[in-house]
C-alpha cells in the first residue's frame, strides 16, 4: 500500500468540490456567471478545504494487494480470522454471507480497502467469492476458504488497485483547552454564536439554546458530529438540564456555556476519542465540467 503525494487525487477532490459548490451556485442550471462571482465561490470553496484538511488531515492510500497478502500471510492473521470469526454470527448463515461479513471487518491498516464501497464490492469482493454448498459453516472451514477468498482480492487488488482517501482524528479536548485559555478569542466566539439566539423582553435567554450555540462554536473547537463525541456532549448537557426551558441572563448563559465546554474538555481529556474513515477515490464525470462558463 502506498501513500500517495496525492496530487492527481487532490484534483480530483478539488474538482469534485468545486463542481458541487457551482452547481449549488448555478442552481445546477447551465447559465453564466461573473468573474467576480466565480473568484468569490472558489475562495470560499479553497477556503474550506483548507481549514477542513488542518482539522482532519487526509492521507492518500494505493491499495494494490501488497499489504493485504503481507497480513495474510503474517503470524496475526489466524487469530485476527477466529476473532472474527467469532463476533459475525455465522450458525445460521452461508459460508459466502460469512465470508463477506468477514472481509468488512478487515480495514485500510491490514490492506483491505473498504467493501462498503459498491465499486470494492462489486470489483474487487464478488469476483473473488465462490458459490459454496450451503452446509452448517465450521470455524474450520470458515478459515481455510476466507483464506482462499482473501489472496483472490489481493490478487484483484493487484490488477486494479484501489485509491483511498483516509483519515484518522483523535478528540482529547485539546481544541477547547486552547479556547478557553484565550479570552478575547473565546469571547469573539461566543458572540457569534449568540447573535441569532432570541431574548425575552429583559434580554434572557433559555437555556435550551446552549445546544444551539454549541453547535455554532463546535467546529472552532475540534468537535465534530461523531456519535461518541455527540454523546460526550449530551451527556454534559444532560446533567445540566439544558433542556429543562429556564430562562436566564445573557452573562450567565455564556458562563454556563463556558463551563459545559470545560466539562467536555476534562471528559475528552480522560477518556479521547479516536475516529477514522475511509472513502475511495472515484474519477469524476468529464461532462461535468460544461455546467458552468464564466462571462467576461
């Protein structure tokens, strides 16, 4: 498996974003646009890529069957297999159901590209498949086809590699830390987050906006919508009573945002929360490219 300098692969992501963002732009209609309008959507576009990319760097992987026959013939594969083996249930499933349930559990590190994909799927995984008699399936037999089945991947792998976009984010809380250690940029922060949230009469606030402007201040502080990021924050907000409707001042409320924040921190702290994904790079549609002209 290599890891790609990935300047072919970036322009396809570029691409695939830029496309996406003018033909939101152009109502996905052909029409012309401005220069000026152009400039404008790229360098929102360039703009979010690069705070998306220091948040969640991306390493680009050539999945060619090399590491995958590395694993299957290395010391761990046997015990990785009965492990496996053990967890997908297989009493009352066919050998190829088992098999390929086997294969999604194999990831980007053991050289196995993501069978979720229905281009993997469809390419690299069913051709590699065989029609078994369906009968009761051992571990024993589970491990000498699954075996067989893994070395026809690598060997479909090695005719048609597979590109694959992967990151990894651990969330230990470091992003709030460094937030509220700076006052004038956590103050800025919860500012905005609080220019759309509605006041009473005498300028109170209910408390069941303390998710909403969390979820404006989140992507600043290196949280991010993962479930079990999400449920570090529901449960702080939880033993809060965030959702209990009390109407309080506006310095108390961005007082008490400020301390959930903290509790999240400690908690991420604690106990941080590794996160991968994987993604394979599919080449974009050249038709794509005619949806949009720029006027002079």
């Amino acid at each position: 498996m290599d890891h790609q300098s990935g300047d072919g692969i970036w322009k396809l992501t570029l691409f695939r974003n830029v496309f996406q963002v003018l033909k939101e732009f152009t109502h996905g209609k052909q029409q012309k646009v401005s220069k000026t309008g152009l400039k404008e959507a790229l360098s929102d576009i360039l703009l979010g890529m690069a705070a998306g990319l220091k948040r969640d760097p991306i390493v680009i992987l050539r999945m060619d069957g090399e590491d995958l026959l590395e694993f299957i013939n290395g010391p761990s594969y046997e015990a990785e297999m009965v492990s496996i083996f053990s967890q997908i249930e297989c009493e009352d499933a066919s050998l190829r159901d088992c098999i390929t349930k086997a294969l999604e559990k194999l990831t980007v590190d053991q050289g196995m590209p993501p069978s979720s994909d229905s281009w993997v799927m469809r390419n690299i995984v069913e051709p590699a498949l065989e029609s078994w008699d369906d009968q009761p399936v051992s571990q024993e037999t589970f491990l000498e086809e699954s075996k067989k089945v893994a070395k026809r991947v690598a060997q479909n792998l090695k005719e048609e590699p597979v590109i694959v976009a992967h990151s990894e984010n651990t969330f230990d809380g470091s992003g709030i830390k460094r937030l509220l250690s700076n006052k004038f940029e956590l103050d800025k922060l919860l500012n905005v987050g609080l220019e759309n949230v509605p006041k009473d009469r005498n300028g109170k606030i209910s408390k069941e906006y303390l998710r909403v402007v969390l979820d404006v201040v989140a992507p600043s502080v290196g949280l991010t919508q993962i479930g079990a990021v999400e449920q570090v924050v529901a449960d702080v907000l939880n033993r809060i009573d965030a959702d209990d409707g009390k109407m309080i001042k506006e310095d108390e409320f961005t007082k008490l945002l400020t301390e959930i924040m903290g509790s999240i921190m400690l908690q991420l702290e604690g106990n941080p929360i590794s996160v991968s994904s994987n993604s394979v790079v599919h080449e974009p549609l050249p038709s794509s490219l005619s949806l949009l002209q720029a006027s002079t």
